[in-house]
C-alpha cells in the first residue's frame, strides 16, 4: 500500500472501493497471518510520501468503518500500515494512542461500532 493511496483517500480523490481494490492481495495475506499460531501478520507499505495525521485524519478512518466502506480487518491494516511507517507522523500522542487502538484485534480486542 502506498502512502500516496491513503492520502488520496482522506483527500476523496481516492474512493473506499478503490482503497479496498488496492490492498485486497494485501488484505488477504494479513487475513491468513491472523491465523496461525505465530501471528505473523504482513504490513506492506510504500513511503513515497510524508504524511501527518491529524484529528480528521482519524475520524475519517473512522468514520469509513462506521459507514460500512471500510470492514474491521482493512482498519486494522490501515491503521498497522500508518503505525509502522517512518513516513507518517502523528500531530500528537493522543491520535497516536487512538490510531494504536484500530489496530490487530489480538492486542486491543474486536473493534465495534460503539467503540469506534
């Protein structure tokens, strides 16, 4: 996944549906790492850019999931991909800890739409 890709997202440039097209081979091998005994869960992402998250930022992500055009599995992704990027960076360490929240269910439980 590209960096580029998830800006374009946040900007509308970019639809949920060609987010989802993007990264579905992606999404497939992190569906299959959740499953194994080692959760060896894969996290491809292409830093062709630099990217601050910022509170809309977020709840768009956010919001995407609550409008069923993103499912739990591509918010965890996306939220694992922004995390482990030395590209992206947070305005600060409350959105952090919040994006943290979105990720692998093994470490924060299932996500909900009450939750969320």
């Amino acid at each position: 996944m590209k960096l580029s890709n998830i800006k374009s997202f946040f900007e509308g440039s970019l639809t949920a549906k060609n987010l989802k097209a993007n990264i579905l081979e992606e999404i497939e091998e992190y569906k299959l790492g959740s499953k194994t005994e080692a959760k060896n869960m894969p996290v491809y992402v292409t830093e062709d850019i630099e990217l601050n998250i910022v509170e809309i930022e977020l709840e768009f992500l956010c919001n995407a999931y609550l409008e069923d055009e993103l499912e739990e599995i591509e918010l965890n992704y996306l939220a694992d991909a922004l995390l482990l990027s030395n590209r992206v960076t947070f305005e600060n360490e409350s959105i952090a800890d919040r994006t943290g929240y979105l990720t692998d269910p093994e470490i924060n439980g299932h996500l909900t739409k009450s939750i969320v």
